[in-house]
C-alpha cells in the first residue's frame, strides 16, 4: 500500500505467505492460510488487521514476530530482510524490537510468579536490566501502564488481578524490553466491554508519546476506527482492502467489506456493544479456496473473471487500495476467454 504521509515503515511485509499441512498420511491438504499478505507498520500509528475468524490474522501476527516461519515472502525490518537472520542471537535482538500481546491475559501470565518476576524477567533476557535500578525499571513499567500504588502491585499475583489490569501487566512486559513494534492480538476481546477502551486508549498514549507502532488485530471494525490509523481488511487467508480507517468506514470498497459494516448500524455503538464483529455468516473452508478471488462464493457481484484469477491490487488513491475486479479493468486476455 503507498501511504499520504511520507514515512518509512520500520516494518514491512512483503508477500508474506503461509501454508500449513493438515490430514495424516492418507490424505494430506494444504492449508492455504496467507496468501501474499503486503503490509507496512510506521512509528508513531496503528495499523489494524480486520477480519473473520480463521481468516489468518493470528497467522500474520505470528509471522511478523518470527514465531512461525513464513512459506514465502520478505519481512523487512528497518529496511533489511530479517529472515535471512536466522542465528539466535539475531532472533532475540529482533524480539526485543517486536513484541506481541496476546488475547488472554489470564493464561498469557504465569500463575506462580508475581508481576515484580514477570517484568524482571524480560529485563535480565535481553539485558536492558541496570544494576542495582531493576526495582526502579519494574516501578516505572507499572507507572506507565497505570498500574497504581506500583509497590502494591509489584507484589501481587495473576490471581489477584482482574482482567484488564492483567492485560495491562502483560503490556508492561511487552515494554520492558523498549520494543518499536507491538503486535497486539485480539488485545481487548476477552475484556469486560466496559474496560476496553482503557486498554485501547493506553496502548494509543503508547503509540502518541513513545512513537511504538502498532498492529492492532481485531474482529471490531468499530474498534478499529476508534483506535487505528489505518485498517486492512482479511478474508479468507488475503488481504483485500487497506485504507485510511475513517474512509474505509464511511466508504468501504470491497464487497466483503460492505458486507462487514452493512451489519453495524452505528459504529461507535459496536465499540460499547460488541455488535460489529467481523464473524457474520460462512466461514470460507481455506483448502478449499481455489485460485480466484475468495469472496466469489459470498459476492452479490461475483463475475465469471473472478473465480479465475485473485484480483490485482488497485490503487484508489495515496491511501487507498482494493483487490477487486470491480475496480480494475478486465484484462485483454481474460476478456477473450470469457
Ligand atoms: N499451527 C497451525 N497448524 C495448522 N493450521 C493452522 C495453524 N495455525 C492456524 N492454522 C489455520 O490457519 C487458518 C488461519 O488461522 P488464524 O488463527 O490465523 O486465523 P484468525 O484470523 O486469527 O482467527 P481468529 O479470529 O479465530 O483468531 C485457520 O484455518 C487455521 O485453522
Ligand atoms: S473480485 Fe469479484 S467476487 Fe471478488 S469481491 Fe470483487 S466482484 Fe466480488
Ligand atoms: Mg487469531
């Protein structure tokens, strides 16, 4: 995607692809789970990933912080291709730049340890511990997630702790290590709705104050226009629309994204409700995706074009692109078979 506002990403995925085998030894499928995702994350802005269940969000995530090899693609970080780093050391350097957060706070923490042991931990890994200030730097981590009195709790266990103040240890973890990227999955879908927004509008200071880029994976389309600079939308293991979040909002492109906001009245009420979860209908089965575009099943406007070839990316403009053959001309050669 170009991007209106002239800076370099510090992390950019270029067509990022995963397959997974799944059946036994008989019958072996392959998964199509990403297929050639492009996305670029820049310092300072959020960037939201949006799409159904098993649409391959995770996945990408997943890819972006090296926890799954990609079967494809170039992952950029700060303008060189780190898969080509494969030492351990090289790992751990790049973890310590790109974090993620998990859905579940509750079993993303060690139940035996206290928080003081949680963010010493990542502090002493990738050496960012100062002698005789680690007490300090596990205060201050607690201070910036506005988790106060920090004495109080420092001391206290997971058990102890409701949900949302969890999540908030679990992202004074992720900043113990001065990360420039954080990858937050799903961050606030396990929360009370009535804590969400604090979660969201601490990792926005986050994003405001520090300059932390930030992918922000979400089945709330509401939610992403509320937090996220940018939104791209995921079906069924592709990337089919990226846009600003408010244009994508008030003018969405693709069919699936219409679909997607045709069932939230008023966004800003999803944001309180839970309404306007990208989960609506028929989740497409990825093995069985053929080479056309995904969304041909489900499409009010499906063409005959389109179960032949994924649709090209079509800029709209500066900020907005779509993959969709109702936005590019028919190539000469498709054409004529038809
Ligand atoms: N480790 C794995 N092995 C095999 N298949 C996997 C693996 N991880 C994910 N998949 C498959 O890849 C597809 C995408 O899964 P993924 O978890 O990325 O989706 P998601 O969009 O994050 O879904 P959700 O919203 O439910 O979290 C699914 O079909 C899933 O079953
Ligand atoms: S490419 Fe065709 S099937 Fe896919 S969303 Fe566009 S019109 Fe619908
Ligand atoms: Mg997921």
């Amino acid at each position: 995607m170009q991007n209106g506002h002239n800076m370099q990403p510090i992390l950019e995925a270029r067509n990022l692809t995963k397959h997974f085998t799944a059946g036994n030894a008989l019958s072996k499928q392959v998964v199509r789970a990403v297929e050639n995702a492009s996305l670029q994350l820049y310092p300072g802005r959020v960037t939201a990933l949006v799409g159904e269940s098993g649409s391959g969000k995770s996945t990408i995530a997943r890819m972006l912080v090296r926890m799954y090899e990609p079967t494809s693609g170039e992952l950029i970080y700060h303008g060189r291709n780190c898969l080509l780093e494969k030492g351990r050391r090289e790992l751990l350097s790049y973890r310590s730049q790109v974090q993620m957060i998990f859905q579940d706070p509750f079993s993303s923490l060690n139940p035996v340890r206290r928080v003081r042991d949680v963010l010493e931990r990542p502090l002493h890994i990738h050496g960012k511990a100062r002698r005789g200030k680690v007490r300090e730097q596990i205060y201050e981590l607690l201070h910036r997630v506005s988790l106060t009195p920090v004495e109080e709790f420092a001391d206290k266990y997971p058990h102890q702790l409701s949900g949302g103040q969890r999540q908030r240890v679990a992202i004074a973890r992720a900043l113990a290590v001065e990360p420039k990227v954080i990858l937050a999955d799903e961050p606030v879908s396990m929360l009370d709705v009535s804590i969400r927004m604090g979660i969201l509008n601490l990792m926005a200071k986050l994003r405001d104050d520090e300059g932390i880029a930030f992918l922000y994976v979400t089945h709330d389309i509401a939610s992403a226009r509320y937090f996220a600079d940018e939104t791209l939308v995921m079906y069924a293991g592709r990337i089919v629309e990226g846009s600003t979040s408010e244009e994508l909002i008030q003018d969405p492109k693709h069919p699936y994204t219409q679909l997607l906001l045709s069932s939230v009245p008023d966004p800003a009420k999803g944001l309180r409700t839970g309404a306007a979860r990208a989960d609506k209908g028929e989740v497409p089965d990825l093995a069985a995706v053929g080479n056309g575009c995904p969304f041909a099943p489900r499409c009010p406007h499906v063409m005959d074009i389109c179960r032949q070839a994924m649709p090209p990316v079509t800029p709209l403009n500066d900020d907005r692109w779509v993959r969709c053959y109702l936005y590019e001309p028919v190539p000469e050669a498709v054409a004529a078979r038809n």
